[in-house]
C-alpha cells in the first residue's frame, strides 16, 4: 500500500496550492456558516497537508485516517504547530468523536462509501459531532462526469526533496448499477536511485450528482447548500460537464 509510505504519498500529490484551498475553506465559512469555527475536523486526512496552513489562521485541527502509518508521520511532522494538531485512528465508515466540531472537510475525493448504507453511517456518525449550523467541505467527492475518461489517461511524473515520482492512474466499471469501479494506481518511485514500484487496486463507488441530492435531500440533518467548479464561489456548478475537482458544501441543520 502507498498509504503505508507516507512520504511517497506526500510527493505525489504534492501539486497542490494548499495556501488557496485553505484561502477557499475561509471563504465558504465566511459565507455560509451559521457558526463561528474555531476548530475543523478532517475526514481521512492522510499526511494532513492542509494542517500548517489552517493552524496559522488560528484553528484547531483534528485529522482522522483508517492507516496508523499516515497518522504517525502526520503527528510527527506537525509537532512543531500551536496547538499541536490531534490525530486518531478511525473508519469514516462509522466513528465517533468525543467533542464537537465546528467544521468538517474531506479533500481529494477521499470519500470512500460503497453502499447506501455506508453513506448513510457516514453521515449518521458525522451528524453526531458537527454542530447546528456547521458545514461539511467535500472536495472531488461527487463524480459529474464519466470515471471512465481517467482510463489510460492519467500520467503524470513529479519531483520533491529528491524522491522522483511517476503516477499512473486507470480505471475500469465492474458494475453499472450500482456504479462500482475498479481503480488501479500504480506509483514508480526513484528515492535517490532506489527503485520501488507500489500497485493499489481499489473498488469505490461513484457518488453522482442526482444520487448526492437526493440523498440529502431525504435526511433531515443536513441541507445542500452548493456545488462549484475551479474552487470559486463566483462559478457554481450548473451542468453536469467535466469538472476536475468539483467541491460541494452542506450544512448541518
Ligand atoms: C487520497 S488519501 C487522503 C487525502 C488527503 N486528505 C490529502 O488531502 O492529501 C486517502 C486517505 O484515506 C484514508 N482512508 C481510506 N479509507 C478510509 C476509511 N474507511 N476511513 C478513514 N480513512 C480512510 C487512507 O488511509 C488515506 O490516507
């Protein structure tokens, strides 16, 4: 597993401007929340790149992954922040946190709900934690255009602190109806010139827009409050065209 190698994990998807996500979060609580946030909660959050950023801007942050590798090397390189960010093992498929949080975030469509019934323990054990008025973030979460157009179509190569990484992504339907794919990323690295290749082959389940809406839609708990494209609250989403990293807002009711 990749996850298992966090600094690998790291580089790869290491494109990021974590300055403007952060910039973009600020921007929807400003917008929409009913509550002031003063701590944010982060759904599989892996090396918690977002971390630094949100702790300079004065939040509290906590981080939940399943991978205690993720979150060791997470601790680790964020035990220089004040507050020192909190870390803890847990399954998105069903936890549970002793405080209350003020906002929740998931970058990267790191969404992992196979089933209906996943979903909705998600959203039931989420419930239980984020306050009235909060928001929950989802960002590339909700598929609305073909997973398919990712299909031998997704290489890229990147460099950071000497390691050189190659990623390969593809993707295949095993079962249209319920809209369960099959993805196989494939990672070559050179770590100054040792070689190592990681395959990960996971089955996900597309979340489509109308799927998502309704979804919501029949929870009492939750209200939609908005989809936008190029993390920019001037263009929401109105058609159901190709959208790399599309992120959608909810709000506890
Ligand atoms: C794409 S990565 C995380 C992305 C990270 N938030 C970022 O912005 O780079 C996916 C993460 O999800 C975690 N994960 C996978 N299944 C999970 C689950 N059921 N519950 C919690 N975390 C999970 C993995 O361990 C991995 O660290």
């Amino acid at each position: 597993m990749l996850y298992d190698y966090p600094e690998y994990y790291e580089v790869a998807f290491s494109f990021r401007d974590f300055f403007r996500e952060v910039d973009f979060l600020e921007k929807c609580i400003s917008k929409y929340s009913d509550i002031e946030v003063k701590n944010v909660f982060e759904i599989a959050c892996a090396h918690a790149p977002h971390t630094e950023e949100l702790i300079k801007r004065g939040y509290h942050y906590t981080g939940m992954d399943i991978n205690r590798n993720m979150l060791d090397y997470a601790q680790y390189k964020w035990r220089f922040l004040k507050p020192v960010p909190e870390f803890f093992e847990g399954d998105m498929t069903k936890f549970n946190y002793q405080k209350k949080i003020d906002f929740a975030f998931v970058m990267l469509g790191s969404l992992y709900l196979n089933s209906i019934q996943e979903m909705t323990n998600h959203f039931d054990s989420l419930s239980k934690i984020l306050k009235k008025g909060g928001l929950y973030f989802l960002d590339w979460c909700i598929q609305f255009s073909d997973p398919l157009q990712y299909k031998d179509n997704n290489r890229y190569r990147i460099e950071k602190n000497g390691i050189e990484i190659e990623s390969d992504f593809n993707i295949k339907l095993l079962d249209i109806t319920n809209q369960m794919y099959e993805e196989v990323w494939t990672i070559n690295v050179n770590d100054h010139g040792r070689h190592r290749t990681f395959k990960m082959v996971e089955r996900n389940k597309a979340i489509t827009p109308q799927e998502f809406l309704k979804f919501i839609t029949e929870r009492t708990d939750f209200q939609f409050v908005g989809w936008w494209k190029d993390w920019d609250l001037d263009k929401p989403i109105s058609d159901f065209s190709a959208i790399t990293r599309p992120v959608a807002l909810l709000k506890k009711l």
